[in-house]
C-alpha cells in the first residue's frame, strides 16, 4: 500500500503534521506546538514550502539535516528565540563554503519534523521527503546519517543568545554526541543544529523515506476518525501498520533531567481489556521498552512505542506525562533502515542499556510498504 506524496507543505497540513510527527516522535523530538505556531504565522496566507521526493535529489545536491538538541522538559520550559537553525546554518555555509540546496529533518519525530520547514522558510529552499530516523532517537549517532557511513561534520548549533559553535573533523558521531550534548546543557539545555552536508547520492542511500508525507497522512487519519465520531486510536494503529499494546491509567511517573536528557519511567495500571494487569514504559526522551508485571517485554526499539491519549490518539510526550491520565500505547514496527543489524547495534535495547533484552521485531506495513520505506543499496 503506498500513501499519497506531498509536493508541497501548506498551512493546510500542519495540524495533520504535528499530530503525526508527535505520534512518530514516540514520547520525543521536542513539541510540535511551538514550532507549528511559527510556521502558521508565516504559511496563513498562502504560502508553501516545496516538498522534493529522495529519489528526485539530484547527484550534487547539498542537503542539511537540521533539528533540536536537549531535553524535551527544556523545549517546553524555554521558548526559542526563533532563528537558532539559520544561524546555524549560515554558520556552517561561510565555514565550508557551500551553500545548502535543500533542507532535511534529521528526525521525523516531534518539533523536529518541523524544524527544517522553518529554516526552508527562512533562506528559500526546499525540504527533502525524508529523514534520518524514521521515528526520533535521543543521541546523534543513531541516525541512518552517520550507521551507514555519512561523517557527521562538520555541524553546527546555536542558542537562543545567538551563541554559534561549529564542530569539524569529528569523525564519531558518537563523540560528536558527547561534545554537543556538553556544550547545549551549558547554553541552557537546548541548541539548534545544522549538518552535516550530505550529497544527494549520499541522502538516497541512507535516508528513510517518505516520512514526512508518512506524518502528514497520519495525522490526517486521526483527524478523519475524530471528524465523523470513530476511533482515532483504531485509525492511527491502521494507518501506521501498529498494534495496540494496551490501554491504561498513568500511575506514576519518575522521570528526571540527567546529562541533557528527560530519564524516567512510568507505571500504568490496565483498562479495558487489559483490566487486572500491570505495565511500565521506560524512557530516555523517547520510549525505549514496554514491560508487563511479570518482566515480559511487549515492545522495545527501534520499534516505535507511541503514547496516545485513549479518546482522542492526541500524541503524549515523555515531558508533559502525568499521573491519571488514560491512555493507549501503540507499537509501530520500525522502518527497516533502523532495524537491519548494523542499525541494530546502535539503536537497539543493547544500546540503551538493556544487555539481556533480544529484539523481536513487530510485523507491520510501515517497516517496509506504507511510507514507501527502501534498504541501503
């Protein structure tokens, strides 16, 4: 089953967007909120940001991720001063010498699927039908970027004082991960980043596709179902190939700000047919396992663990999580650039500190069909 690819970005979209975006943001990638109320001020009359399918990326194309460092608690708690990407960007324009041809969403998850639409805005260029995660992730190195051998600088970010740091010769992306991550938490717990410049040759083999016109679809179902009185939870679980893995009552949540990032875990108590049963969500900014009472493990990544509110599928992020609150958790099965063995290492529940926890893929259509999803050549 293929979905209907975006050309072009409109005011139109963005509700559809931040809705889908948050629900494949899996707790993280900063709010959309904000960064939807900057975009519609500038698309309400009219405007539009061209959409560039991957495979139509020409060969020389200089293509920019770009995205939000930090913890989500911090993106919520901050406001940005609004021109931390471009800067950025122009950062590491005047240090390389390159001009960006086009825009790209290092994750698709959250705020982030939104932050290279503002810098499109900003400087005229076009955003690719893509990104790096499929999902979001918390650290640099687990992009489909840097697994399949892209050099992550180099790359730069900024803060909301207009603070620029650029980064080159870096050739871990991990490293990079620890040297960004200091320096964000010391301008105040969230940046702005650009880079690298990827090639479009370069961006066709590593990208995951499709998914920003995957998130605008997404949330477009759950606005459909909510629009004529159906299951917006039911609709987002079809369209996204997921499974519903439990519907529940929050009752408790500890979660804290430790090295840049929103640690914790939730405890859920079952409703419905999951009635008499115990559940908990572990997270670091993204949710990374679902464990019942008995230790199983229902879900981990890099498959996707959505919390949706259980009336309405409205996507809830590990910062705003709170006690009493109903809700259903969806598992989405991963893309397949995040799930082959080379990914594996670095996004898998090894990865985030989870030795004796195998990964047992869930079956579904977005690892592979819907969003038009292709392996590295």
């Amino acid at each position: 089953m293929a979905i209907e690819q975006l050309r072009s970005l409109t005011y139109e979209h963005l509700e559809a967007l931040a809705i889908g975006a948050g629900i494949l943001g899996t707790g993280g990638g900063g709010s959309p909120y904000m960064n939807k109320i900057y975009v519609a001020e500038i698309l309400r009359n009219g405007g539009e940001v061209p959409i560039v399918p991957v495979a139509e990326l020409p060969d020389d194309a200089v293509v920019t991720p770009c995205g939000g460092v930090g913890a989500p608690t911090v993106s919520i708690e901050r406001l940005k001063e609004g021109q931390e990407f471009l800067r950025a960007l122009r950062a590491l324009e005047q240090y390389t010498g390159r001009n960006a041809t086009h825009m790209i969403s290092g994750e698709i998850g959250g705020g982030n699927s939104i932050s290279p639409i503002i810098v499109a805005l900003q400087a005229g260029l076009p955003v690719v039908d893509g990104d790096g995660m499929g999902r979001a992730f918390p650290e640099l190195q687990m992009d489909t970027f840097s697994i399949y051998g892209v050099k992550p600088t180099p790359n730069a970010i900024s803060d909301v004082r207009g603070h620029v740091v650029v980064y080159d010769h870096i050739d871990d992306a991990h490293d990079l991960e620890r040297y960004i991550r200091t320096v964000t938490v010391q301008m105040g717990g969230g940046t702005g980043m650009t880079g690298p410049m990827i090639s479009g040759d370069e961006v066709r083999r590593t990208a995951v596709r499709g998914t920003l016109s995957f998130a605008v679809r997404l949330g477009e179902a759950v606005l459909a179902a909510r629009a004529v009185h159906h299951n917006p939870v039911e609709a987002a679980a079809e369209m996204s190939g997921g499974h519903l893995l439990l519907t529940g009552k929050i009752t408790d949540v500890d979660r804290r700000f430790v090295a840049g990032f929103a640690r914790g875990r939730l405890e859920l108590e079952g409703m419905g047919d999951f009635t008499g049963h115990r559940y908990s969500i572990d997270f670091q900014n993204e949710n990374l396992i679902v464990t019942d009472e008995a230790g199983e493990v229902l879900c981990s990544v890099p498959d996707l663990i959505c919390i949706v509110d259980a009336e309405t599928a409205e996507p809830i992020s590990t910062e705003t999580l709170r006690y009493g609150l109903r809700v259903a958790v969806l598992g989405i099965p991963a893309p397949h650039l995040i799930a082959t063995p080379e990914a594996l290492d670095v996004v898998g529940p090894a990865a985030f500190g989870y030795p004796d926890v195998t990964y047992h893929p869930l079956e579904g259509v977005y690892g592979g069909k819907l969003a038009n999803l292709v392996s590295p050549s």
